[in-house]
C-alpha cells in the first residue's frame, strides 16, 4: 500500500525527556514480561559481537573495529524485529519481504560508511597491519593525525548513522504491523522525524549513550540494553504512529 493511505506521525508536544522516559519504562515492562527470550536476543548480539572483536584481533584489522561497531548500529534495528512483534502482542510480521528490503538499503549505508573509513585510513597511514588493539588505541588518542582521523571518522559517520536512523527508526516497527511498501515506511518514518525533530533527535542521542554504555561495558551491557532499545523503539513508534501511548 502506498504511504498516502496512511495518517503520518503525530507532532508530540510533551517534554521530550518524559517523553522518551515513557517509551523507556514501557519497553523496560516488556523486558520484565518476556525475560527470557529478551536475554537471548541480547546474549545473541554479544556473541556476535566478540566474535567480530576476535576476527578483527587475529587479522590484524583492529582498526576496523569503530567503523564495524558504528555499521552494526546501523543495521542493528533490523535485528530487533522479533521484539517489536513481542510489544506488539502479536507474533505474526505484517511485511516481511519489505523489512527484508529495508535490512538491505540499512546494509548498503554500512558497508559505504565502512569503505569510507577504510579510505580515510589508507589516507592517513595505508593499509599497514597493527600489532593489536592497544597499539590502535594509542596511536588514536595520543598522536595529532589519530585525533584528526578520530573526528572527521565521525562526523562521516554521524551523516550516514543521522540518514539511518531516519529511514529505518519508525519504519521497521511500522512493517511489523502494516503491510505497507518499504519505501513508502522509510519516507514516512524521515516524515516523522523532521516533524518532531527536537524528540528525534533526543532519542538519537539516548539510542547512542545507551548503545555507547553498553559497549564501554564489553559488549555485556548490550545484554540488556539491546532488547530494551527495542522493546521501546516499539511503543515511540505506537506512540506517534497509533495516536496514544502504549
């Protein structure tokens, strides 16, 4: 179905904060109600992701680890689809050919994000081999061209991360319950967050702090936040989307 034939998001007017508190607390009542199958989403993802960490250490492309950390963010919510069905209360997928192609489009801004770094680093050092993470992590932080590559690595990062999360941040749970066409999804889900830019953009920042936190901890934090960010991606999508609260 095309996108006309759906109401687009509603404006919110509340505080952003309370706001976004709300989606927080209900998607943590969903974590609570399901904790089983919310611990093996998490546990999932952290297995995957020491077993990249692992890959990147014995191939000596620790300096791949940033960019591929920053691409999982990008395809990461395609990965939570289960859960919004769990929030829902309904285990069918409206549309799953669609997420599919969404899952798609998400991989192709990853994998140019990943080449792009790949780039800025052959700029800077060439595709030399380091000896490990230590080594890349003191040559980041401690050296002037580490610290230049560390900011235009993410303001090109922040481009790509900003365009992903605005296609794909109210387009996946909205393909869980509306057989409706990708596209039609991503345009109306980027609608939705220009029309509450101010919210979107605070929960951008939420996803990432939460997301950060949960990376600083050795990925075991994920454990819990992953599921949580997606159990209440769910109810700001029902929010805007369904007109009340969930």
């Amino acid at each position: 179905m095309k996108a006309s034939e759906y109401t687009r998001a509603r404006v919110l007017k509340g505080e952003p904060l309370s706001i976004i508190k709300g989606w927080l607390s209900a998607g943590w009542s969903d974590f609570r109600a399901n904790p089983g199958l919310s611990l093996a989403y998490g546990i999932g993802l952290v297995v995957l992701g020491w077993a990249l960490i692992w890959v990147l250490g014995a191939t000596g492309l620790a300096w791949m680890l940033l960019p591929l950390l920053a691409g999982g963010v990008l395809v990461g919510p395609v990965a939570t689809v289960g859960l919004y069905a769990v929030a829902r209360g309904k285990k069918d997928v409206a549309a799953k050919g669609q997420i599919a192609l969404v899952g798609v489009i998400l991989m192709v801004f990853a994998l140019t994000w990943i080449r792009a770094a790949t780039v800025l680093f052959a700029i800077e050092y060439g595709l030399r081999p380091f000896a490990g993470f230590s080594e890349t992590l003191e040559l980041m932080l401690s050296t002037p061209s580490g610290w230049i590559l560390l900011i235009v690595g993410s303001l090109v990062g922040g481009l790509f991360a900003a365009l992903g999360f605005a296609v794909s941040a109210f387009s996946l749970p909205m393909l869980v319950e509306r057989n409706i066409d990708g596209f039609s999804a991503m345009g109306l889900s980027f609608n939705a967050t220009t029309q509450n830019f101010r919210l979107a953009v605070l929960w951008g920042v939420t996803i990432t702090i939460l997301s950060g936190i949960g990376i600083l901890t050795g990925l075991l934090g994920l454990v819990i936040i992953f599921p949580l960010l997606g159990y209440a991606t769910w109810h700001a999508y029902a929010e805007l989307f369904q007109g009340e609260p969930q």
